[in-house]
C-alpha cells in the first residue's frame, strides 16, 4: 500500500507528465528532429546495411504511421482484399517503407539535414527540412505529421514536392491495372521485388 | 545553317511526328464506376503508345545518357559538378526572365535579371551562383508554368521519344521556350552552333546526372516504373506551379530603406 510521503510527490508529477505530452504535440518540429537524429545516426553510424536496415524499421514502426499510409496505398483495392491478403500486404509494406524512405535519404554515410519552415495544411502540419546527401544534390523534403491515436506520427514524406505516399498509390494501381485487379498478384510482385532489394 | 536546325527543334519533330501514330487505351465499361473514375484521373488515353516510347527510351538510356551520366559523375569531383550545373542554369536565365515577365511576376523577373547579372560577371560566367548568397535565389520558370498560370489545363499524359514524361501544355511550352531563348537565334556561324549542341548534350548529361540514384531507386523497387513516372512528373509540375502561385513576397528588395510606417 502506498503511503501518503509516497502518493503526493507522484500526484505533484502528473502535470508535469501531461505538460511533456503536451508540448510534445505542440512541437512538430521537435519530433522530425528526433526522428531525423534517429535516422541520420543510424545511417551514419557502424553496422552492415542488414544490421542499419532493422535499426531503420524499428524507428520507423514506431514514429511513421505504416498501416494508415499502406491502406491509402492500396486504394479501393483494400475492400477487395481478403482478411488474410490484408495482412500479408501490411507485412510486406513494411519493409517497402523501409526500402522507400531509406532511399530517400541515402543509405551512405555522410547524410545530413537542416530543418525548415513549419507549416500547417489542412489537419496535418508540415515540417520542412533539406536532405543533403554525398553525390546527389540537395532535397527539399516535407514532413507531413498527424496525430493519429493521441500521439504524433509521420503520415508522407513530399520530396521535392511529390508525395511519397501518393507516387506508391499510383505504382500500385498502375500494377493492378495490368494484372486484372488481382491483389494477390501485387503481394506476390512485392515479395519479388522486395526479395531482389535485398539482395541488390 | 537555318535556325530550324536547333538541337531541340529535332526531338520536338520526332514527337509531334509520334503522336499521329498512336494507340488508345481501352476505356472500362462503364458500370465500373470505380474503375471509370481511375481512368479519368489517370488522364493517360494514350498509354499503349506511351509505354512504348517509355520502354524505348529505357533501352536508349541505359547505354547512352545513363552510363555518360555516371562517368560524368565519376570523374568530376561535387564541387566541379555543381559549378558546371551553375554555368548551365545561368544561361537558361534569359528564358526564365521572359517567363516571369508573362506571368506578371515582377519580384521573380527581378531576381532571374539580377542573378544574370551577377552570375555572369562576378559568378565567372556563371559558374559560381554568388547572386543566390545575396538575395535572389533561383527559382523556375518555362513556357508550360506560364500557360498553366493563364488557366491553360495539362491536358492527357504523354511519354514521347527523347523528351520523356510530358503532355500537350508543357511540349507547347518547350517548343515557346526554343523560340526565347536568345541562343536559339545565333546560328550565324559553325562555332556558335557547335557550343549550342555542346550546350544541350552537357545539360542533358547534367540533369542525368542529378537524378542517377532517385531513378535507380524507382526503377529498382517500383511495381509498374511507368505509372511511378507518371505520377512524379505530374506532382513535380503541379508544385513547380503552385510555388509561383504562391510567391507572394513583396517587390521592394530588402536592401531598399522601408518607407516610414505610420503608428497610431
């Protein structure tokens, strides 16, 4: 049982944890930064590409809203998706994320950022930064956060003003087009491409 | 040597010629709501053609301009790279100014007129962007911004020959845009004419050279790398034209004394 000396110091540290969460979400900037550091650390860091791409995926499942932007990727082909096929692709689209946003930041060390203007649009806010990368010009790269469940999540990328999420979607319905709306087609073609990622 | 003869005069010919032989995609029956919808947004009724000439150049790429944008890249060092990308968007800036002129865009014209200004002489010809570290940032401009700025719609995806992802706006604005550029109409003598093919095969090499690893990556982990390139070329223009409309910095330079504001 807790005695009183013990309670009142926990109850004198509730609004300070509140306070933090607050600020947290008051802060997008300060987020992209800690992701970014997260990021570039890793890139940057010892390791061999398997070791830095699981150090990745972790930073990513947990700051980037994954299941949320692998739906919209999918279109009105998610209701045509069997329960089953609907997690294969989630599982698969983790790892194309992965792929994805690893690219887009090099996966050679020497990367780094400079963070820019924030700017709210519609019910997400938008934090700019600019990616620099040896061998490869500068990118002006736009991170688009939302707050899903209570707390902050990545929800797209807008690289050079095109959007990852919405360039994915169309690489999918494009697909899908061409292989008669068949969905387990694009999980199969994932697996491939994925698997040939991996070993390229 | 006629004027007609510009090294981008023949990639222009070729395209137009290209679109009198082409195949039409077919459309979804139109119970298929969902799927009608797609098409229309996807605004490709040409993809048969398209694709081909996407797969033809493909092939072209990959044992021309991408193996002399690697060299290119091998051989001269970061700095050396972007002095020569400075040099080449100095002498596009004629061009640029013409079209922030018709856009009655005076604050960008200003920028492009002054950055010509200073590139060309204190920048050694350009190779140095010394105008951007004083105020006048580069910025884009062509004739398919313009057009579009006027209300002119992009009208249906084209993948052509050469040139690449483009659609009927923006091939009439690059054909306006050999017609502005000053050089264009220098074709008086064989040395002239050399350096403005040396000009557009660097630039292409350039601009190869600037987008190896972004293409490599499409290419290497895309399902469908044409739909990919569709969609990126369309979302990179339709934000080249929003940063135009929303450029709404003042005229007044920072460096003019600010006129006395009166306080209540």
């Amino acid at each position: 049982m807790l005695k009183r000396r013990q309670v009142f110091p926990l109850i004198g540290l509730a609004p300070a944890l509140l306070w933090r969460r607050r600020a947290q979400a008051a802060d997008p900037a300060g987020f992209v930064r800690e992701v970014g550091d997260q990021l570039v650390g890793v890139i940057n860091g010892p390791g061999s590409t398997v070791d830095k791409r699981g150090q990745i995926r972790q930073i990513i499942d947990r700051f980037v809203d994954v299941d949320g932007i692998g739906r919209f990727c999918l279109g009105r082909f998610w209701r045509l998706a069997t329960p089953p096929q609907r997690q294969d692709y989630l599982a698969l689209f983790h790892q194309v994320l992965v792929t994805s946003i690893s690219g887009h930041l090099g996966e050679y060390k020497g990367v780094r950022y400079t963070l820019g203007r924030v700017s709210p649009h519609d019910d997400t806010v938008w934090v700019g930064t600019t990616i620099f990368r040896p061998n490869n010009p500068q990118a002006d790269v736009q991170w688009v956060i939302a707050t899903v469940d209570g707390g902050q999540k990545i929800e797209d990328l807008v690289v050079e003003g095109t959007s990852l999420r919405l360039t994915q979607r169309s690489d999918y319905a494009g697909f899908l087009q061409h292989n008669g709306d068949n969905v387990q087609a694009l999980i199969d073609a994932m697996r491939r491409t994925l698997a040939q990622a991996s070993q390229g | 040597m006629s004027r007609w003869l510009s090294p981008l005069a023949l990639p222009l010919a070729i395209s137009l010629l290209a679109l009198l032989v082409t195949a039409c995609a077919p459309r979804p029956p139109a119970d298929d709501k969902e799927a009608v919808a797609d098409y229309r947004e996807t605004n490709d009724p040409l993809e048969p053609t398209n694709r081909f000439f996407y797969k033809t150049n493909d092939q072209l790429d990959a044992v021309t301009l991408k193996p002399a944008a690697e060299a290119y890249r091998y051989v001269l060092p970061d700095g050396a790279r972007e002095s020569v990308h400075n040099m080449l968007v100095n002498l596009n800036d004629p061009t640029v100014f013409f079209n922030d002129v018709v856009e009655a865009e005076p604050r960008r014209a200003g920028d492009t007129l002054m950055r010509f200004l200073i590139n060309s002489t204190l920048g050694v010809g350009g190779f140095f962007d010394v105008a951007k570290h004083w105020g006048y940032p580069n910025h884009d401009a062509d004739f398919g911004m313009t057009l579009a700025l006027y209300g002119v719609p992009p009208g249906p995806y084209l993948f052509l020959p050469i040139i690449g992802p483009s659609n009927p706006r923006d091939l009439a604005g690059f054909g306006v845009d050999i017609a502005d550029w000053p050089f264009t109409w220098m074709t008086n003598g064989t040395t002239i004419y050399a350096l403005e093919w040396a000009y557009y095969g660097l630039n292409a090499i350039d601009v190869r050279s600037r987008v190896l690893d972004s293409l490599d990556q499409v290419q290497k982990t895309a399902l469908d790398p044409y739909a990919t390139i569709r969609s990126l070329y369309r979302q990179r223009r339709e934000s080249q034209i929003e940063a135009i409309r929303n450029d709404h910095r003042a005229t007044v330079p920072a460096w003019f004394p600010a006129p006395a504001t009166q306080t209540e």
